[in-house]
C-alpha cells in the first residue's frame, strides 16, 4: 500500500492506548496486592484499509492470562520472537518490584523513552505515588499525563529530549540558512579576501592555504569545508568570540571541539578531520569532540547537503535508540557504498555502511555443520530468531554469516581472502587471537609478561607450574622435577586437543618429548605424529573437594567488539564442575554442576566463609581475565582491524584445596552449549547447566548494543551503570581501549605480593626455576 512505517503509524499509539484504557479502568482492583505481577496477551484486530489517507482503527477484542496466551512453547515455540518472552518479562518484573518494594521510582528502571533499557517495553501506566504515569491523554492531543515535579524529581531525560529537539532544529535552521542565499556567502568572500586576497586555485595551494588560514585565524574565523567540483574549498564564518585555548579537559595551549562549540555557541554543524592529502573527511561525534583537539586538519562541516550524504550522516550522529529488537521507526536504507560520490572517507563509509546494516539486513545466514549439537550456531539461531532475525539463503544477503569459521583474528596479511572480505561488511563471531583454543598459546603470552622486568606478574599466581616440551631448556626443567620425586604429580598434556582427549598423569618423559633427534614430521604407523607438538607438562593441583570429588569452575568473559577491544565479565552463568569421573584427579568433568549460590551457601557450611564467590573467587578472577588480556596486548594489538567481529570466551579454571588459590587452565571459544530447543543433544531438557542455557540472548543483546555506540563513535559506557554493568547485571565492562571512554583494570602488584606471601608461602619451583642461572647467566625460565 505504499505506507511507510505502517507499524509505528498506524497500530502502536492505538494499541497503547486501547491497553491503557483496560488498565486505567481497573487499577482500583489491585490494591493491596503488593509483589503481585502478570503478563497478558491481548488480540486485536485491524479494520480494512480503504483509504490510505483514512488511518485503520484498531479494536480490542479480549486479553488473556499467560496460561491462555497461545500454549507459548518456549524453545519449540513456531513463533520465534515468543520463545524468550518471559526472560525478558521475568527481568522487567525483577526490577519494578525492587524499585516499588523499596519505595523507589519505576522512572529509575527507564530511559527517557519511558522504555526499559533494552528496548523490550515501554510504561503505559503508573499510579506509584510520586512516578505516577498516564497515556491516556494522549487519544485527544499528544501529551503524558505526568506532572513536572514526578519526572523531575529523578530523572532529567525531559531536559534531555529537549535538548535533542533544539539541536536538531538549529540543525535544520543552519541548512536553511545557508541554502537560502541570506549573504553569508559575500561576508565570506569579504572575510576571506581581507586575511589573504583571492582564493587560490591549485587543490594542493587551496588546502596549504585553508591551513594556514585555519591556523592564524580562528579569533574571528572557523572554516567550513566545501567540496566543490571534486576539490575542497574554505568556507569561513565570521565570528567574534575569541577561543580561549585552555579546557577543562584538553589543557591550557590547546582546546577540545566541544569545548570550541561552546565558546563560539554553536548548536549546528558538524566538525570534522581532513585526510592529510585534503581528499576527504571524517565527521566527528559530539562524543568524539570532547577528546578531540582543535589543529589544521579540523573543519567545520556545512549542514546543507545532499539527500544521500544528509542520511548517512544523520544515522551516524543520532542513531535509533537500540539494535537489538525491531524497531518501529527505522532510518532509511543508505544503498550501496560504491554509490557514494567521494565526499567521505572510506574508513569511516565502511564504518557506517556496517551501522546501517543494523536495522537494514536483520537476517543470518547459516551453514549446515556435523555435530550441530555442540556448536554455538544453533545457540544463535534461537537468539536472532527471538529478536526477530530472519533466516536467508546467501550470505551477501545477511548481517551474521554462521559459517563454522574459527579462524582466529590477526593481521589482514595473516588470513585468508575469504576473512578479509568480510571485514566491514559482517558481523563475525571469531575467537579472539593469542590465548583461545591452544593450553600452549595461553601459556605462551602469559610467560612472555612474567618474563618482563617491567612487570610484578609472575606466572605462578595465575597458572599451575608448567613446562613445555617444545623448547630445549623447559625439558631440562622437567626432566629435572620429574626426577625430584618430592611428592608433586604431574599431568601432561597436548595444548589443543579438549574434552579429556591428550591429558593423561605421568611420573617420568614420555617418548619421544624432547627428543631432538626426531623430527616435527616423523609419524608412527598409525598416522600420528612421533613427536607431538604443543605438549606441557603441568603440575597437578590439589583442588577444592565437594564431598570427595574434585571440582573445576567455569567462567565467561565476552569480547563485545574486537576494534576498539571491549570485553566484559560475566557473573552470572559461571558454574561449578564437580568431577564424576573414573579419573579421580581430572577436575573438568562435567557430571554436576553447582551455581554461584549453591557454592557460597557449601562454603558458608563447610568452611565457615560468608559470600565466597565474591570475596575469593571474582577477584582472583578479574586479575586472571586483566593479565590475560594484558598478556595479548603485549608486543602487539591482535585485535586492530577487527572491526564488527565479537565471541564469548569461557574461562576453565581450578581452586587448589586449603588455600582457595584460583588458577586459569585454558581459554576456549564455543564452550559446547547445547542450549535446550530443537538442536539440543537432549531432547528432555537441554543443557546440563540451566543458568547457561540463554547465555546467547544476553550476549547477543550487549554486543549489538556495543557495536552501534562502537560504530556510531559514541560511548560504550552510556550503557551501563556507575557500576560499569550492563542494565540486566550480567556482565561487567572489564576493559575497553575506545578512545574517550578507557577502562583498564589496575594490574594491581600489591595483589599479588599479598597474595604470594598469603597463599602460596615460599616460592613455587616455578619461580625457583626462573632465579636459577645456567651458561652464560641466562634464566632458565
């Protein structure tokens, strides 16, 4: 029929204030009915479009409880935007009871949209003494039946929106403006003429000149920077403020952008930086001007462009609120990047190219694999499916290729054609280079920063004592400790082989280790290889024991953005493993699972330690997680260039019997959920571990929000709280190198100082190893 946005125009005020008169007409009902919750369905229906300048009406026919809402089915639901409904219903009701309970305002579970954070749901009603809400009049005129003092008490979003409103139509103001040939253009020319005389015409001269010009005169005068048949020529705006070349936040001798719009009050306009050859330019956020410093290559740009130019930029300076769920308003599809005329620079077209797909190709695409029960793919179908993602039959077509692809991220030059190209274009999952996968590579990065002088990090605080079979003075090491018999037990182990595989206890060198004498490609008659590669040899650790069984922990970290390097924590669906297995000493057996609480509420019991998980374990953890990353950053950024690319990392790590020491073992992408729906191993009930059986709803949800703020050049930290949590509590924002919103954990030597001489008392052989000399003084280690 031709109607834009048919949605958001035509159904949802209706519906909303069809509900909202059902509601008002009841709440007198309910009172007295504290910690009281529901969620209903209501069936409408939409009267025939006969004329599209006539709106249809929407009518009410009945509302239903949940038990009556159509047998939703959870993971074999046939609507698969229905199957996690009561997730996310539970996570509203969770915190509206705390707010209202606590005689707090519902407004603080909000945004300025009145919507919950996540976009999932938006206040229709609230009669809460001091954050009382109504839209119902909204049918006769647009207003909120909220009064002034209810809103302003506790939140300033009103004052925001605004502020948003006026700039975007100081924006407008600008455009017309210029457009409407006022004589800003003759007190250019005048301005212009006055400082230096005619306007070159050489490209090279014209950008040496608007430089210079830049430079000398921004007392009076800030350029605009004008393409003009191919080339860009200065445009200047008389100004007579001076620029005080001190800010609060860039220093004296020099100013912020943000802190120049407001010297010169500048609400239109974009500021932007000039490639060095003058070819192009790069619009800034307003986020980005607050670190932004005034300098030659700074312009001002024109609000009055083209059509094409004005979306694109308009998408990048004010995006919709969420990328996760549909929206009803979404900004018009920008086309192909190839159609663009050569105004922006390409860096920053790929950038928003890949932001505008957020709303424009919600679909995936997928790859039929073998053993599609252990693989994240299906955990991601469910997820997209419930937000909404359509399934389509080619990859060019779809935002999220599931391609069964772990090619680790690294430099371009480093893969292969068919991971270059999707640089920009996709969003892809791909395990973050350096410690995932491979026990060795992990041992490896955190070696090379305990061996660093600059650093107080040992190996020992984070990692059992190990040796790799690989190089030439480990294996003295180890055929040295193997032979000590002092009571420790060893396992050995080949770094990227899993599940149980390639891990056996071992009191003497296994064949063929650390024999030079056999090449790397010697086989034996069965195909293997003589001498294995990857191979350690690691300390057995005596952990912590559930009535006699030997325990591992698992945890979560997620990589939300890989360029800039985002990555949180995760609290929430960490779990404990406690080992049935017939090997009494492999800990990572995964025959019971325990939650966070039930190991606090056995540690409270058995041991007397109030609040475990949060005393012992999440700060051990946070440090192992901060040197880690650390570790990969060390001689290099891996991450750079890994724009639009994400994964969830879980963490095997092991707490050593008495002193509650944590250790890491290994770092793994995919981490076998089974999830619980169609594609579960097990049909009966899913995954073993019922916390983790959603994970990829929140970590989907955070990392489509991360990639939009990323993207768009806006902070990752206005989605979270003081606390640096995400608005459902499940991750923690851990670190982040955007540039304007850093987060770096204190690598904190005082930790580990106190922890050595707390926990581990004398030094380990490891670090006895480290001081010993052999040769030319060299360490061993």
């Amino acid at each position: 029929h031709g109607l834009e946005h048919f949605f958001s125009t035509y159904v949802h005020q209706q519906y909303k204030n069809r509900v909202a008169t059902v509601v008002e007409s009841v709440a007198h009902e309910f009172s007295g009915a504290a910690g009281h919750f529901h969620l209903a369905c209501a069936d409408f229906a939409l009267s025939k479009l006969v004329d599209t300048k006539v709106p249809p009406r929407l009518f009410l026919q009945e509302m239903h409880s949940e038990s009556e809402c159509g047998a939703m089915a959870g993971f074999n639901d046939t609507i698969k935007q229905r199957q996690f409904v009561m997730q996310h219903a539970m996570n509203t009701v969770l915190k509206v009871q705390k707010a209202v309970l606590s005689d707090r305002p519902v407004f603080g579970a909000l945004n300025a949209k009145f919507e919950t954070p996540n976009g999932f749901y938006e206040l229709i009603h609230s009669n809460q003494k001091g954050a009382s809400y109504k839209i119902g009049a909204r049918r006769c005129k647009d207003s909120v039946d909220a009064t002034e003092s209810d809103i302003a008490s506790y939140r300033s979003y009103k004052a925001e929106k605004e502020r948003a409103a006026a700039l975007a139509a100081e924006r407008g103001k600008a455009a017309s403006h210029e457009e409407s040939g006022s004589g800003l253009a003759t007190r250019i020319k005048a301005a212009w003429a006055s400082l230096k005389g005619m306007l070159p015409t050489d490209t090279d001269q014209a950008q040496d000149k608007a430089h210079h010009h830049h430079e000398t005169g921004l007392k009076d005068l800030i350029i605009r920077m004008t393409k003009v048949d191919g080339e860009f020529w200065p445009k200047l705006m008389i100004k007579t403020t001076p620029i005080t070349y001190t800010s609060s936040t860039a220093g004296s001798g020099s100013v912020t952008l943000s802190d120049l719009r407001g010297q010169l009050g500048l609400n239109a306009g974009t500021f932007v930086k000039i490639s060095e050859d003058g070819s192009c330019i790069t619009p800034l956020s307003r986020f980005q001007e607050q670190t932004a410093l005034l300098g030659e290559d700074i312009g001002l740009m024109s609000s009055a462009l083209d059509k094409q130019n004005r979306a694109l930029l308009d998408l990048f300076l004010d995006p919709p609120d969420h990328a996760t769920v549909w929206s009803p308003v979404r900004p018009p599809a920008v086309g192909d990047m190839k159609d663009f005329p050569p105004l922006f620079c390409q860096d920053w077209l790929r950038q928003v190219f890949l932001l505008s797909r957020l709303w424009e190709k919600r679909a995936f695409f997928f790859r039929t694999i073998k053993w599609e029960e252990w693989y994240f793919e299906h955990r991601m179908i469910e997820t997209l499916g419930y937000y909404g993602w359509a399934k389509v039959d080619s990859k060019e077509e779809a935002l999220v290729p599931l391609l069964h692809e772990f090619e680790p991220w690294g430099n371009p030059g480093d893969m292969d054609e068919t991971s270059v190209m999707q640089i920009g274009h996709y969003l892809v999952n791909r395990p973050p280079p350096a410690f995932t996968g491979n026990k060795k590579k992990l041992f490896d990065h955190l070696s090379a920063v305990s061996e660093s002088p600059d650093n107080c990090f040992t190996l020992a605080h984070v990692h059992p004592e190990t040796w790799s079979a690989d190089n030439p003075k480990h294996c003295n090491i180890i055929k040295r400790r193997l032979a000590e018999k002092d009571g420790t037990k060893w396992l050995r182990k080949v770094g990227n082989v899993h599940i149980g595989f390639g891990i056996e206890p071992v009191t003497e060198l296994s064949p063929y280790d650390c024999d030079p004498s056999i090449s790397w490609d010697e086989r034996l008659p069965n195909g293997r290889f003589k001498r294995e590669k990857n191979v350690l040899y690691q300390q057995l650790v005596d952990t912590l024991k559930i009535d006699g069984r030997v325990t591992s922990l698992r945890l979560y970290a997620m990589f939300a953005s890989f360029d800039p390097l985002v990555v949180f924590g995760n609290f929430q669906n960490g779990h404990l493993y406690i080992s049935g297995d017939d090997r009494k000493w492999y800990a990572q057996n995964q025959s019971e699972t325990w939650n966070m609480a039930q190991l606090d509420a056995y540690m409270l019991k058995e041991h007397g330690i109030a609040d475990f998980f949060a005393s012992r374990i999440f700060p051990q953890y946070k440090e192992i997680l901060a040197w880690s990353i650390q570790s990969a950053l060390f001689k290099r950024n891996p991450f750079q260039g890994g724009v639009g690319h994400y994964d969830l990392v879980c963490l095997d790590l092991i707490l050593s019997e008495g002193d509650f020491h944590l250790y890491v073992l290994e770092m793994n992408s995919d981490c076998h959920m089974t999830g619980g729906g169609a594609y579960s191993r097990d049909d009966a009930g899913g995954d073993s571990v019922p916390q983790r059986k959603y994970i990829w709803n929140s970590v989907m949800e955070t990392v489509l929000d991360v990639q939009k703020q990323v993207l768009s050049d806006q902070s990752v930290l206005d989605l979270l709280d003081e606390d640096l949590k995400t608005s459902d509590e499940i991750y923690q924002l851990f670190y982040s190198n955007q540039e304007g919103a850093e987060v770096a954990p204190a690598l904190d030597c005082a930790f580990f100082q106190e922890s050595s001489q707390k926990h581990q008392g004398a030094p380990s052989p490891m670090e006895k190893a480290a001081e010993e000399k052999e040769g030319e003084g060299k360490s061993e280690l």
